[in-house]
C-alpha cells in the first residue's frame, strides 16, 4: 500500500507508540490528524509535522471513552482532510492488581478506553471508508491479547476483546477494500507502566527486561501497513511467544507460573 498523500487518524498520539508512528508516517508524507485527551501536546506535535514534513497535520483533544468527542474527532477530520484512509487505534491504558482489587470505575476506565473506544472510532469511519471504497484499520492490541498473566485479568480481557474485533471485523469488512491489521507487541519502552492504574505492582518492570523502542515498533507498524499485512508483532520473539501460547496453552501456562512475574 502506498502512504504518501494518505490521511491517517490516531488515537493515543500524545506519547509513546501513538507519538512515534506519527512522526514516522509525516516521514512516509503521510497526512495526519491527532487525538489525545493532551490538547496541548496533540497540537504541538502536529504543528512541528506540519513544519519539519510539508504534511497537512491537526492535533484535537480526544477522550476515547466520550462518543460525543469520538464523533467530534471525526467530524473535525472530515471538515479539513479530503478523505480518511486510515485509523490507527492506539488509545490505552493498562491495569495490575488482583480481581478482588478491581472497582467497578477501573473496570469501565479500561474496558471504555481499551475496547469500547477502538470499537466506536471504527463505527464512526467505516460509513466513510466504504463509501470511498478503501480504508486501513489498524488495532494496536498487545501480547497480553495472546497470553495472559496474573493480577492483569482486567487488562487481558480488553486486549483478548481487541483480537476478537480485530479478527471478526477483518472478514466483515475486506468485501468493501477495507483491511484490518492486529498489531501486537511486547514490552514497549513507552512508560506504560507509569501511566498504569496499579493496585499491586509486581511487574516484569520491577524484575528488569528487554524493552522495544517505540520508535523500532513504529516502523514495524508501517513496514506491515505498506505490505498489508494480518499482524505485526515487532519482533520474531512475540511472534513465537504468542504461536506456543496458541499451539501449547498449557505449557504456556506453566512458564508463565515458573518464570513469570
């Protein structure tokens, strides 16, 4: 697939994996419109795109969990980009802690902005993309939709949600020249974990690891939309980890209880 002169739409742009990609599509000519609940910070990356790239580049406040600013995120794009050819739902936020730890508003921050937000901001560009025929959705779901650990069952249930609507929707939707792409990555130096709602931390952060930039993920992302590909996990050992764990789920199951954190 061809980038340049495309307009693409991303949730969660102020930091980590959103902020990355989108510097590395303006580098593709990529057009670009930016949300985040971070006005501020939307605003300025797009006003330093637009300067460095020549792109045309918006940054609007976004609360993925409001579909009153979903449909104005929307709206907003619509009224200054010729077409929206790509969605990249990137919007995120991570729980730890065990189950009898979980209140009803951490349960509805999570579910709300992890799935419900990816599911909606779809619901609003699809009408868009059919009508013009081609389109690109990608879901930036995680490994935990793949494996799960303990004390993140809250979490595990977004990103396993975010896999199934990934996959459901890339059937439904390839009749009308719309692909969808599930990407899945690891350990992301992005400040996740910082950015977590923690009820008890006993994180693979606290023990130390191996760590992707954000910046390394990007450009697998795009590297996969070029290609059109089905997924991307960003190296070949999140690629194998999440294989055993759908081949082998009990031997998944028992590394993850000897080794894990």
């Amino acid at each position: 697939m061809k980038l340049s002169g495309r307009v693409a739409l991303i949730t969660g742009a102020s930091r980590g994996i959103g902020e990355a990609l989108a510097r590395e599509l303006a580098r593709e000519g990529v057009h670009l419109v930016l949300g985040a609940r971070n006005r501020e910070k939307v605003e300025a990356l797009a006003r330093e795109l637009r300067e460095k790239y020549g792109i045309r580049a918006l940054g609007r406040r976004l609360d993925v969990t409001d579909r009153t600013s979903i449909r104005d995120f929307v709206g907003a794009a619509l009224e200054e980009m010729d077409s929206l050819d790509i969605l990249v739902n990137n919007a995120g936020v991570g729980f730890e802690g065990p189950i009898e730890t979980v209140e009803q508003e951490d349960y509805d921050l999570v579910m709300k902005t992890n799935l419900d937000g990816a599911f909606w901001m779809a619901r609003e560009v699809v009408p868009v993309m059919k009508q013009q025929g081609q389109g690109m959705i990608v879901n930036i779901s995680s490994l935990a939709g793949y494996v799960g650990l303990p004390r993140w069952s809250l979490y595990h249930m977004s990103k396993f949600g975010l896999r199934g609507f990934t996959e459901s929707l890339r059937l439904e939707l390839k009749p009308f020249g719309i692909h969808v792409m599930g990407v899945y990555p690891g350990p992301v130096k992005t400040g996740f974990f910082q950015h977590a709602v923690v009820k008890e931390k006993r994180t693979l952060e606290a023990r130390g690891g191996r760590y992707l930039s954000p910046e390394k993920m990007a450009r697998a992302i795009v590297r996969g939309m070029k290609g059109r590909k089905r997924d991307v996990f960003g190296t070949f050992s999140w690629w194998l980890i999440a294989a055993l764990a759908s081949r082998y789920p009990a031997l998944a199951d028992w590394a993850i209880l000897r080794f894990g954190p």
